[in-house]
C-alpha cells in the first residue's frame, strides 16, 4: 500500500511538474491555429509571427489586422506572456496580452489621448474545456476638453460559441475645450455599462444574442438649450428560429428633463420578426464586400441601394412584423400610449420586384394600432407651433363627430384597424380618409 500511495504521488508530481511544459505546446499550437475570430464577419484576423516556449512563462508576438467600415486595415501588434503554471480555479494557463498599434501615427493618436505611458493590457485565463475569461482595462484620460475614468472591461467564452461580456466606467465629460465640440456644449455622462451575451453560430454570424447600455445620469448643456436624463437604458436581443430571423430593440428612461420639459417612465420598443435568415446573411455578406470597395474610396450608395432591393423578396418571403409595442411615458398633463404594428402576409413577395408586387403588397397588409393621449399635452405641443388656444379640440371635434377617436376626461382614444384594403378607426370604417389621401 505504501508503495503504491508513493508511486500515486510520483504520478500527480510529475503531472504537475510537466503541466506548464505541456501548457506551451498547447498555446503554441492554438495560437498558430487561430485565424479569425468567431462572430466578428472576418473583421479580425490574427497571425503568430514569433512563439518562444518556455517551461513557466512562453512569450509570443502576433498581428491583429481589424477591418472597420469604409476604412482602410488597421494593423495592431500583439505581445503575449503565458504564465503556465496552474491556477487554483483550474485554468491551466494565464495569457497577459499587451497591445500597440503597428502604424505610428495611429501610435501617436492614442498616446495624445490616453498619455504615453498607458498600457492596453489584457489577462485571460484558459480552462481544458476550452473556457477563458478575460478581464482588462482601458485607460483613463484627462485632457483638454475630456475627462474619462477609464472602464474594466470582462470577456467570457465557451468551445461551444458562447460569449459573455461586460464593459463599465464611472465617468465621462467633454466639453467645448475638445476638437470637434460647439462653443458652449458640454456633455457629462456618469454610470456607463454595456452588458451582453450572444451566440457564435456555425456560419460566424452572432443569430441569438441579448443585451444593454446603461447611463445612470447623462447632462448635454448647448447654446440653445439643455437636458438632463436619469436611468437610461438601452436594451437588444435577436434570435434565430429555423430559417427566421428577428430583433428589438427597447429604450427606457426613469427621468428626463429637456428645456424645461419633464417626463418619466418612458419606454418604447421596436420589435422586427419573421425576416429570411438566408437573406439577411446575403445582404451583411454584400454589405461587407462593398464597404472594402468604399474604403478604397470607392462609391458604394447606388450599389448598396441595388442589393437591397435585389433581396427585398427574399427578406419578406415568409410575411414580416414590425411593431412598436408600446411607446409610453407619463408628463405632468398625463400619461400617453402608442402602440403600432405592421404585417405582411407569408407568400406576397415573390419574383423580381415590380409594381404589381408592390401593390400586391400594400393590398395584403395588415395595420394595428392604438393611441391614448391628453389633450393638454397636445394643445401645449400645438402653442409651441404658435397656433391658437383650442385649436385641437376644434380639429378633433369632426372626428369625434364621425365616431373615428373618443374624448372623455380630457384624454383622446382611438384605434387603427387596417387590412384587406379597409381601414377602420376606433371600430368604425373610414375608407373615406383613404379615397381622399389617394385622391378617389
């Protein structure tokens, strides 16, 4: 028993001992294999240039080529520090990644910002699941005009595709002292976080994501005026359903105060569903091959304007939703809600694109909506047109007369009904408002 609790022990202490040596061949050989990155439409792409392995630490330089839209390649030079040594969470290595720009004049750019001593670092640690988590900073900046605390920045993934990410600052001001800003503006944001997750499809498209951006406080002051917002929140998600694709996106605010006007709890939600997947992916692939035209100067406008129309079909093949659902807010004259929705039928959108498809179209659509506002924030919107007191209830009263809205205490209701060619306000037909906007 003793002799096989020692060889049991031998064992685990050679592991141990040859774990960081065997960790440098694995990041060797993985680093060499990366390419591009998943879920970025090849607008990253990284190539080894020099691996030096050692037994503790293995050292590593690669390039970073970054495509941005309508731009030429940026080129960013990688140093990577593998620390091989196990960790007590299980990461079987710790990559320390510094970064700098290959171009000096883009070198100098982000020294004049961030100082000539800032450092872009970034620590990610790797699990035998083919896990990481990385966590890394960007640097303050305190110059003429801008004053930024910096913001921690942290990364998770999985073998699988999954990503996690979160980036906060505490603040960020600029004023008119910075390039670029009008005399007597002044923006001041404080509590900024951007929180999201996603998934990396087999095709490197990111089909099923979900997040949001916070803004605890955000203060704009111009010349001609000024506004102040409290909690808000910016929120997205997309998902993929077989050969469907959709997403919203939603705004919140808490409070806001603009040129003297208040208002609360506001949200609105722009929701789009049931676009062709295999389209969508169709016009991001042209989309891109045209922005590498136009980043060589290169005009793109018409061509893009044709892809669009080319896939419009397509995109609509199987009779999309777009809704706002709701907008609401609430003013010191009252609360208002608008909700709006619009469907086309699956099947209506075939063949090339021709008038006799648009009217098709327009025939099949299918319109919903509802509205309830005060009067008084009307007519206050109406006197900053400068027209007369009274004016909108002298504009409403025929409607109300033709029983398309309701007024009662004060607060204006109606709904919309629109389909088959028939229009329908607040559950009475008005086929009428449509003869005369189309002029029969």
């Amino acid at each position: 028993m003793k002799r096989l609790i020692l060889a049991v022990v031998v064992v685990v202490v050679a592991i141990l001992a040859a774990a960081p040596f065997v960790t440098g061949h694995v990041m060797e050989r993985t680093l060499a294999e990366v390419e591009g990155f998943p879920g970025t439409r090849d607008a990253l792409e990284l190539e080894v240039t020099e691996y030096q392995r050692g037994y503790l630490e293995s050292r590593a330089e690669s390039e970073l080529l970054l495509r941005l839209p309508e731009q030429e390649p940026v080129r960013v030079t990688l140093t990577h520090r593998i620390d091989q040594m196990p960790g007590i969470d299980g990461r079987y290595a710790t990559v320390h990644t510094t970064w700098e720009p290959t171009d000096p004049e883009l070198r100098d750019e982000l020294a004049e910002v961030f100082g000539d001593d800032a450092e872009f670092t970034l620590a990610t640690a790797l699990y035998p699941t083919g896990s990481s988590h990385s966590t890394g900073r960007i640097p303050s900046v305190e110059r003429d005009g801008v004053d930024f605390s910096g913001a921690d920045i942290e990364l998770d993934t999985t073998a699988a595709g999954r990503f996690d990410y979160r980036l906060e600052g505490e603040r960020l001001a600029v004023d008119d002292e910075a390039g670029g800003v009008e005399t007597g503006s002044e923006m001041v944001t404080e509590g900024l976080r951007l929180i999201a997750s996603g998934q990396v499809a087999e095709d490197g498209f990111v089909w099923d994501s979900e997040g949001r951006f916070e803004i605890d406080r955000l203060e704009i002051v111009e010349a001609n005026g000024q506004g102040q917002v409290e909690d808000f929140i910016l929120r997205f998600d997309s998902a993929r359903d077989e050969d469907q694709w959709g997403f919203a996106v939603a705004y919140e605010v808490g409070e806001a105060v603009i040129e003297d006007e208040m208002f609360r709890d506001a949200e609105m939600r722009l929701a789009v569903d049931r676009l062709d997947a295999a389209a969508v992916r169709a016009l991001v692939e042209r989309m891109e091959t045209l922005q590498e035209l136009a980043a060589r100067g290169a005009s793109i406008e018409k061509a893009l304007s044709d892809a669009v129309v080319a896939e419009l079909p397509a995109l609509m093949s199987h009779g999309p939703r777009i809704a706002i659902e709701p907008l609401r807010a609430t003013t010191a004259e009252g609360d208002t809600e608008i909700t709006l929705a619009a469907e086309l039928p699956a099947g209506v959108s075939k063949g090339e694109p021709n008038p006799m498809m648009w009217m098709a179209m327009l025939s099949a659509l299918v319109i919903e909506g509802s509205l309830e506002m005060p009067i008084a924030l009307l007519e206050k919107s109406a006197a900053a047109r400068g027209q007369q007191v009274g004016i909108v209830e002298e504009q409403l009263a025929p409607l109300v007369a033709q029983g398309w809205v309701n007024v009662e205490d004060g607060v204006v209701t109606t709904t919309v009904d629109f389909r088959q060619g028939n229009l329908q306000l607040n559950g009475t037909s008005a086929n009428q408002l449509l003869n005369m906007a189309f002029g029969s």
